[in-house]
C-alpha cells in the first residue's frame, strides 16, 4: 500500500499514468483537489480549472456524508444512509442551505474574473486528492454530465474501494492508484496532508 509523500507528489504520479490519455481540461475538487489537478495540468500541459462541490453532513455528525451540493444547486443523497438516521431531506433545510452559501463563496473567490465553468462538448479530466463516501465526486460527475461533458475520466491517487466501484460505473475511465482494504480516511495515506487555503487555491487558478 502506497503511501503518497504530499499532494504535489500525488499529482506527478497521476499524471505520469495519464501521460497517453488525450483531454482538453483537468478540473480540481477544492481545496485539496486543487493541489493535485494543479500538477497534473502543469504536467500534462493543459488549462485547469475548478467544480466546487459540498458536503451535506448530518446534523449530529457532520463528517458523516447524507449527500453533496453542485454549483447548479442540485443535490445527490445517500437514501439508506437518510434511513438508517430516520432523516428526511426536508429535515436538512438549513443545512443544505449554509453548504450552498459556503459553495457561491468559494466559487466567486476562486473564479475572481473567470468565466462560468464550461464542460459541454470536452473531454475532462475530474480530479480530487482522495475519495472517502464519494459524495462530493458523485455531485461533480452528475454536474459534469448534466453539462453534457464529452468524457469524463477520474483520476485520484486514492480511493475506498466501495467509491471507487460505485464511481467508476458512472465515467468513461478511472485512473486510480490506490484502492486499499481498510480505508478510514484520505489523510491516512500521506505523509503530509497540511490544510489548504483559501488563498493556495487562488494561486493554483492564478
């Protein structure tokens, strides 16, 4: 099992392995994703660019995953997760809610003068420092799908292998380099995994 030195050795890794693969645009997951697109697109030379997605967590345990928010607005959830806590998406109203704000803020921050994200008619490649739930990648493949992006390939350096299963029947091609057996979290499996900020995230776009 292969543990990853910080986010930019990630990125290298994962662009060595898409080095053949033909793509008009490498989108990161903010923040952390970002790092890692960052490398990527530096790489593979192509323009990079952001898709905010949020976690919904629930309202007792908000690492937990109920769902995720697109820039759109739209929502996935995670129905037998929604059950098993006995919630109904109405319960959620204000959570959903402060998620979206946090999304807008982030976008307008980020994007500054940069036009709208444009997906339709190009082959992207979707990029995130690591899956846990999915849930925020899902809302980003659904976006990319409903804005009718010609192909979408995945590439993380890690991932759950539930996610990865679930996921990799929702794109055109994966590149994921690490799937392992006990996965608690994407933090376990770097050397480094500092916060990014913020103003790290603007930087990589500038």
């Amino acid at each position: 099992m292969k543990i990853f030195k910080d986010r930019q050795s990630a990125g290298q890794l994962l662009a060595k392995r898409l080095k053949n693969i033909h793509a008009d645009l490498v989108l990161g997951i903010p923040r952390g994703g970002v790092v890692v697109a960052a490398e990527v697109a530096k790489i593979l030379k192509l323009p990079l660019d952001i898709i905010v997605t949020r976690k919904i967590g629930a309202p007792m345990q908000p690492e937990l995953a109920l769902g995720a928010v697109d820039p759109d607005g739209e929502c996935i959830w995670e129905g037998n997760l929604l059950k098993d806590l006995r919630l109904k998406i109405n319960d959620l109203g204000e959570i959903i809610q402060n998620e979206w704000k946090e999304l807008k803020r982030r976008e307008d921050l980020y994007r500054g003068e940069k036009p709208p994200l444009k997906p339709e008619g190009k082959i992207v490649i979707l990029v995130d420092d690591g899956i846990a739930t999915g849930a925020t990648t899902l809302a980003a493949i659904n976006f990319l799908k409903r804005h009718k992006a010609k192909e979408i390939i995945l590439a993380v350096p890690v991932a759950s292998k539930e996610s990865a299963e679930r996921l990799t029947e929702q794109i055109d091609e994966a590149m994921i380099l690490e799937t392992p057996d006990y996965f608690q979290a994407v933090g376990q499996f770097y050397q480094s995994f500092l916060p990014v900020s913020d103003e790290e995230v603007v930087q990589f776009l500038s």
